[in-house]
C-alpha cells in the first residue's frame, strides 16, 4: 500500500495544476462588468500594441487570430473573398458571417480586485484583447501628458478600469477610465519588458488550424453560430 503524500506535496501538485490549467487561456478578455488590469512596458519608444486580424466563428468555436496578420495564408480569409465575390446570394450572405475583423493586442495583467491590491499572478502576463475603439480611447490617454500619461511606466504610471455591458453583438459597451498613479505592485513584472508582436504570434493559427476551423464553421447548420451569439 502507497504511503499517502503529505499535504504539502499534495498542494503542491494541486498548485501546478491550476498552472498548467490557466496556460489554456492564451489571452485576457474584458468579461461583463469591471476588470482592473496594468498594462506592461513593451520597451523604451517601443509600441504597447499590435493589430490583430481576426475571425469570430460563433460561440461554439470561438475567435481564430488569423496568420493573415503577419503576412500568412489563411483558409478562412481565402474563403470569404471566394464567398465574397460570388454571384451566388447566400454565399454572399455566407460572407459576411466570415467577415475579417480587426483587435487589438497589449501585454498586461489582471487583478482579483477593484483597488488593485492582488494582482492575478496565478493567469500572469497575458495579452488583452481590446476593440479598436478601447485602444484608441488607451492612446489618447497615453497621448494626455498633462493628467494621465504614460500608464506603462512601472513606477508613474497607473492602473486602468475596463468596463463592459451588455453580451451580444448588437448591445455590447466598453468602455474605460484612469486609476490614480500607482507603483506595479509585483517588482519582478516591474523590471521586465515585453514584446506584445513576439507575444502574439505565439497565439496566432497556423493555415492547417483555420482550415480545420473553416470546416467546422461550414458544418454549422445555417445561422446556429448567430443565434447562439444572440441568446448568450
């Protein structure tokens, strides 16, 4: 009979599965109401985010960063522009369910809390993705020099607060504000730089992956992916 393993070796392989659990997750999304989140240094006069092209497949199969973003070639973008150019109506109309979208991508973290006093360290630094409008509200903060300002920098710079409402396509909000300045918390993610373009290319589909996407996509029965979008 095997000696039982003590509590500590006990949580301590509980502790590495809750780790390699959370590696699932290959990037932060902004969930329904309000999220705290630090977004980290990319680097001296270095960009802190990077453009995304993107398909959402519906809530079965979820979002694909297409490799149409670094130049590659992608089944699903080859598909719309077949489908897009068809004479045929519903395949046109199959087009626009494929429609190419555009996120943002941006080194952070989250927290447990709204004062920012627990960082999520068990997630970690991940990429957050944000809508077009959200970064461009992110950039003129950057921009305002003379209240918020840099919201990177690990010692002046500060949290910020993302708030969403709604959970369709059609009645969706985001929306975000400046906490007040506050030194990073976690000293090791102070001293460290990352590269949000390195970053995203590790989460980005290969042509074999939006291939095999494409294909469930298409095994859909008509509308299933819209309706399920709607009821959610």
């Amino acid at each position: 009979m095997s000696k039982k393993a003590s509590l500590k070796e006990r949580l301590a392989a509980k502790s590495k599965e809750i780790k390699d659990k959370s590696k699932g997750f290959q990037y932060l999304v902004i969930k329904e109401g309000t999220t705290r989140m630090r977004i980290l240094r990319a680097g001296e006069e270095e960009d802190w985010s990077v453009e995304a092209t993107t398909f959402f497949l519906g809530m079965d199969i979820g979002l694909v960063i297409s490799p149409h973003t670094f130049g590659g070639k992608c089944a699903l973008m080859n598909a719309h522009n077949e489908l897009a150019s068809s004479k045929d109506e519903k395949e046109r109309a199959l087009a626009k369910r494929l429609k190419p979208g555009r996120k943002f991508f941006m080194p952070a973290v989250r927290y447990n809390d709204l004062k920012g006093e627990e960082i999520d360290m068990q997630t970690g630094p991940k990429l957050l993705m944000l809508t077009p409008g959200v970064t461009e509200e992110l950039i003129q903060l950057y921009l305002d020099e003379d209240e918020a300002g840099d919201f990177t920098d690990p010692v002046n710079g500060y949290d910020l607060k993302f708030s969403r409402t709604g959970k369709g396509k059609m009645d969706t909000e985001y929306s975000v504000r400046a906490c007040k300045p506050t030194k990073l918390k976690d000293r090791e993610l102070a001293k460290k730089t990352f590269d949000p373009v390195a970053m995203l290319k590790e989460i980005t589909a290969d042509y074999k992956t939006t291939k095999e996407k494409l294909d469930q996509f298409l095994n859909l029965p008509p509308e299933e992916d819209e309706v399920k979008s709607t009821k959610k």
